[in-house]
C-alpha cells in the first residue's frame, strides 16, 4: 500500500508545476490584452459598429471611477479607463 500511496503522490507532484505554469500564462496573458492603448481599442470599436451600420453615436474614453449611466464598450490602460457609447 505504501508504494502505490507514493506512485500517486509522484504522479500529483509532477502535475502542480504544470498546472502553476498554465495558470501563470492565462493570467499573463489577460494582463497584456488589457494594456491596450485607448485610442487603438476605440478605433478598433468605431470600425465594428461602422461595419454593422451603426450610425449617430459617441465613444468616449473615460477614467473607471467616471462612469456613471454611460454603456461600456470597452476596458483599456491596464482597466483604469473605459470606453462608453452613447446614442446621439
């Protein structure tokens, strides 16, 4: 019993360094898509709502802590600044 108690534990032990390194990639990899730049991201988000024929509206980037009601569209700058859409 104590042999096969060890297989497993080695067996687990071989698994965490690859479950921390998939884990360390996700969240690298969330960190960088979130550094956008505000002016990339909102020209990105004008092009899609132009492509769907969205006319007569507004994109404003905005510090988080400033939104209020506005509909947001979008997170830039590390998450300290949001891009909202307003109907005109």
């Amino acid at each position: 019993m104590d042999r096969q108690t060890t297989v497993v534990e080695r067996s687990i032990m071989k698994r965490v360094p690859l479950m921390l390194a998939a884990m360390l990639l996700l969240f690298s990899i969330n960190t960088i898509a979130q550094k956008k730049s505000c002016e990339d991201l909102k020209t990105e988000i004008a092009a899609k709502l132009d492509a769907k024929g969205v006319k007569n509206y507004d994109l404003k980037i905005m510090g988080a802590d400033e939104v209020k009601g506005e509909t947001v569209v979008g997170t830039c700058d590390g998450g300290t600044k949001r891009i909202t859409y307003t109907k005109k």
